[in-house]
C-alpha cells in the first residue's frame, strides 16, 4: 500500500513542478516517504531534480541536508570535495576545531556546543543557525551571515566578526571580550 501512494505522488509530481516543490515542501510527503521502505529520501531527492526548474533546484539540495545523520568527517570531507550547502544540517557537539570552512552555507543548521576554535567561517552563511555554547574563540566570521544566529552562552572571545550581519542575533550570556572584534562604525561629519 505505501508503494502504491508513492507512486501515485511521483506521477502527480511530474506533471508540474510547481506542484513538486508544494509537495516535497510538505511535511505529509516527507512522512510518507519515511514510510516508504523500498525509496529513500535522496532517490525521491534525486527524481525531483530531473523536473524541478533549475532556480529551484537548490531548494531541493538544500533540503537534503534536514534530518540526514552527520559526523564531523563527513561534513569535512564533504567540504573538501566541494560541497558548500549544510543548510539544516544538525550536528551538535561536533570538533571542528581550526576547520576551514568558508563560504558555507549553514543557515538554520544546529551546531550546538559545537568546538569551532580558531575555525574559518569567512563569508558564511549562518542565518537562524543554532551555536548555543559554541566554543568559537579566535574563529574568523568575518562578512558572514549571523542574522537570527542564537550565541547564547558561545565564547566569542578573540573572534573576528568584522564586517558580518548580526541584525537580531542572540549573544545573551555569550563570552566576549576586548579581543572580540566587530565591524567598527564610520561616523557621519
């Protein structure tokens, strides 16, 4: 019977892709695909592409990343091999002490108590992640995204946040220090 009701979704999801996006967007989809035994999530991902328009396939890779178990090596290898989209991605705890990983896109991801000493996360986009109790002392967030970012508790001592968004960010009880440095302000004469 679930084969059957995903089937019938595939068919429904060629036919317009406007409709693919709808429904790989809703959550009813995705729980029917969990209890799809015989596909998987990166096959219905990956079937998605062949009819999704192309602006939009990003939307799907990035939906990927949601709910798939990480490590620490494999997101380094990952990045290493070119990938540059962890949107979603949970990984809490994870050591990614002086890992270069600029450029990334880790917008809503949970990094949680997370070691990214001395990491480099220039130009990163962190938008809505999760870095409560991040250990990020001496790390580069130079011109990231950190719009919505919750640092609560993180240690941002010696961080370098010039030049980076932090519009309605949460450093609450987070540890910075006179060697944390943020954008300066030009004064206007």
């Amino acid at each position: 019977m679930p084969s059957m009701l995903c089937s019938a979704r595939s068919q429904r999801l060629e036919r317009s892709s406007g409709l693919a996006m709808g429904v790989l967007a809703s959550s009813e989809f995705c729980s029917e695909v969990s209890r799809v035994e015989d596909a998987s999530l990166s096959k219905m991902v990956a079937r998605a592409r062949s009819f999704v328009p192309r602006h939009r396939v990003r939307q799907v890779v990035d939906a990927e990343c949601v709910g798939a178990p990480w490590n620490d090596a494999d997101l380094i290898e990952r990045y290493q091999s070119g990938e540059r989209r962890f949107a979603g991605m949970s990984l809490p705890g994870a050591q990614l002490c002086s890992a270069n990983l600029s450029e990334a896109n880790f917008g809503r991801a949970v990094l949680s108590g997370a070691n990214l000493r001395r990491s480099n996360l220039r130009g990163c986009n962190l938008q809505g992640a999760d870095l409560c109790g991040a250990d990020l002392r001496g790390a580069n967030l130079c011109m990231a995204d950190l719009r919505g970012v919750d640092f609560s508790g993180a240690d941002l001592r010696g961080a370098n946040l010039s030049g980076a968004q932090l519009l309605s960010g949460s450093l609450s009880a987070a540890k910075i220090d006179g060697t944390t440095r943020f954008s300066r302000r030009r004064r206007r004469r």
